[in-house]
C-alpha cells in the first residue's frame, strides 16, 4: 500500500463500541460550534450519550431543513469550517431542490478515503486489476476518490468519467483497446453502455471486464441480472451519501451492505415514530459519521433511505465485522396514469426480466381528446420476434399493472444516442401539461 490511511479494520465488535463512544462525543461537540445546533444540542448529556433515550433528544436533520437555506445561512450558520482549512467541496446527491456543496476538511477526506478504498477490500477487488472508472469526475466526490483510492490499493484506473464528458462510443474504444478487468459506473449507466455496444455490433459479454463496482442507484436483481448478462462480469454494489461518505458495500455473499459503523453511527427508525424499529424490520437510515464532520456537522441525519438491518452478514472475511442493511424500498418515481400508480422500478425490473428487451423508455403522454397515454418505446436484442415481444410486453403491462400501453419499436441505438447526454438514462419522462 503505497499510503497509510488513518483507520485499519476493527478487529471486533467491541473495538468499534469503544471507537463510538469516543467518536460520537466528538462528533457533537464539534455541532456545538454550529449555530444551526446551538440551541438544540444546549441540554444533551454529553456523559450519557451512549444512552440511546439521551441521543435521541438529538434531533433528526432533515434534507429540507438544509434546502430551506440560503447559501450565506449554510455556509454561516450550519457549517464550521472556512478558508485555508477546506480541501474540497462536494456536491449534494439529492435530484430535487437547489444542490448545496458541502466543505470537507483535510482531516475529512483522510477518513473519507477510508471509506472508498474498503468498497474494494470488501468485494475481493483486488490489486492488478485494471479499472475503467465512469462516474462522473469533478464536483461530484465518487469519480474522483475511488481512483485516487485505486492508487492507493495498486488498482489500475482509466479516468473516463460520465458520458457527459467522454462520449459513450470513445468509452467503448476505450475498453476495447486498453482492455480493463474492472468497470466502475452508475447501474443505468452500464446499461447505457451495454446498449451502445449492442448497437455497434460490439460484445461486451465477450471481452476482459470480469468484475462491476455500482453505486448511487437502487439495483434490483432483475437489474443486476441484465447488467452481468450484458458485460459477462460480476456485479457488486456499494452504499454511499455525500454528507458521510463511502460506507459501505458487498461482500463475496453479496447478501446487502456491509457498514462501516466505525465510520458511520447508524440507526434504523420507524418513519412516523422514529422510534428504533427491530432487527430485520424496515425503517429509516439515519447517520451520523464519526470523523468528516469537521466541515459540516452532520448529526442523525435522515438518509430518506428504507432499508432492514442484520447484526451479522454471510461472509467469513474480516468485514463480518460490520452489519448489513439492505433496501426494503427507495423512494421512487412513479406515473399515475389513469388513475393507477406505475412505480418505475417495479416496472423497469419487470421489462429487463424479458430478455429480448435491450433497453427501453416510458412516457406519460396527453392525448388530443385529454386523455393519459402510457407509450413505450423499446429497443429489441437483435433477431427478437418483435411481435410475440410486443404481444408479452402489452399483456404483460395490463396483468401486473392493469394498464394497457401503447408500444412502439426504435431502431437498435436510438436510445444509446438519446440518452448520451444525461448521467442517469432518463428512461421515465412525463410530458402531460
């Protein structure tokens, strides 16, 4: 390892509870210099913070209460540090409201880095791999700290970026020629990938990535069993937030997350009560990091994420240690047309279980008389019988969510172009008014 990193696994339960103990009280007194917890944090038992009555006196921090600010309020009143003490900016990951860019410390990005060079520890990534990285590079933080993590574990990194910065096709030439064994990138975006090399008559199954590091978007197992399919590869997950950082990922089992609760205090909460719920139970994610939170004090801070959470994981490598959550439900987008909810996940998974399907976009449309349209466009694997498709898929719609689609064929490619421009392929788009 060509650079030390300031934590090392914990060998046991026990050293993570004592890690916590100290670290949670730091992680307070720290919001205490915060004007934005001043007041609220004025009657916290800083003896008893172990207790978990007494941390819940902590409030919950909520997206809109951050979003509900102007900058000069962030920057003044929430956040801590300033100046010659602030080695990066991260962008916030939230899709809705105006983004916020977050100060992290040197001291954060030291523990931040942790974080990123465990996702490859814990998935058995390791060094000699060569890795071609399609996260976005710049003031998004993911891109950029996992090839600076790669540097630090001797894997190998081409720094394609998003194909908002490199074209897709000059990315396939890329791994055609520069073979990498690793393909890093948002889920949507390797399919994105897959479908664009389908359409340039190029076999990614065929080639030399082996392994795929995700993150950043839920991926169900009809999802990953489309993107494996398409790259012939492996596929692991990972669980990470700007406001922490990295914390996360899959193990060998791949049975959900490992967190790294000596990095992140975590909590699973009922969503009307925020009372604990119990084990194996879906609740809220609430998170408080341990040590980047010298830039902006973040404390129990609601994820918006529903997972359930296990004490122990499958797998018998040292990150047994740490628990596992996994996704109980996203928040997801969704249509009401004609009166009945399509989530778009369900219905995403439910078209790439049909393996002719290559890829595909649904719209909300208004017809001229005023009334809802459900179109979708598909593009089929080539040789599919595109009419015993179109007859499935339209049975299909109308059986598992009763609604009956239009459904029209696009030539392969089509959507590979179309969707080029976006870091997540916008495959749900209502046009209605």
């Amino acid at each position: 390892m060509s650079e030390e990193l300031p934590l090392g696994l914990p060998k046991d339960r026990k050293e993570i509870d004592a890690l916590q103990r100290v670290q949670k009280a730091h992680a307070v007194e720290n919001a205490k210099k915060s004007a934005y917890w001043k007041d609220a944090l004025a009657d916290i038992n800083m003896a008893k913070l172990d207790d978990p009555e007494e941390w819940q006196k902590i409030p919950i921090l909520e997206k809109d209460a951050l979003r509900e600010m102007t900058s000069e309020e962030f920057y003044d009143d929430f956040c801590i540090a300033s100046g010659p003490d602030i080695c990066e900016f991260w962008r916030s990951g939230g899709s809705t409201g105006k983004p916020l860019f977050y100060p992290k410390t040197y001291e954060d990005i030291r523990y931040n880095m942790v974080g990123f060079t465990r996702t490859f520890e814990c998935s058995g990534t390791e060094a000699g791999h060569v890795a071609h990285n399609s996260f976005p590079l710049g003031i998004h933080p993911a891109g950029h700290m996992w090839a600076r993590a790669g540097r630090i574990l001797d894997i190998g990194m081409v720094w394609s970026g998003a194909g908002t910065g490199l074209p897709s096709a000059a990315q396939l030439q890329l791994i055609r020629d520069l073979k990498p064994t690793l393909w890093m990138g948002m889920s949507s975006y390797g399919l994105h990938l897959a479908n664009q090399a389908q359409s340039e008559g190029y076999d990614l199954s065929g080639g030399t990535v082996n392994r795929i590091l995700c993150t950043a978007e839920p991926v169900s197992k009809a999802k990953r069993a489309k993107l494996e399919r398409e790259w012939g590869a492996d596929m692991f997950d990972c669980f990470g937030m700007t406001e922490i950082s990295m914390m996360g990922a899959e193990s060998d089992k791949r049975d959900g997350f490992h967190i790294w609760t000596d990095l992140a205090f975590i909590e699973v909460v009922d969503e009307e009560t925020k009372k604990p719920v119990a084990e194996g139970e879906p609740g809220l994610l609430i998170v408080t990091p341990m040590f980047s939170n010298n830039g902006a004090p973040f404390l129990r801070w609601n994820s918006g994420d529903v997972v359930t959470y296990k004490s122990e994981g499958a797998t018998g490598s040292d990150f047994a240690v740490f628990p596992v959550i996994e996704h109980a439900h996203r928040t997801a987008g969704f249509f009401k047309v004609r009166g009945i909810n399509i989530n778009h996940q369900d219905f995403e998974d439910f078209l790439f279980e049909n393996t002719a399907v290559m890829d595909f976009k649904a719209e909300a449309l208004e017809s001229q008389d005023g009334n809802d349209v459900f179109r979708l466009s598909i593009e089929a694997r080539r040789g599919a019988d595109e009419v015993g498709l179109k007859a499935a898929v339209m049975d299909g719609t109308k059986t598992r969510f009763e609604l009956t689609p239009e459904v029209e064929f696009l030539s392969v490619g089509t959507l590979a172009k179309e969707f080029e421009t976006s870091v997540k392929a916008p495959r749900f788009t209502d046009k209605r008014g």
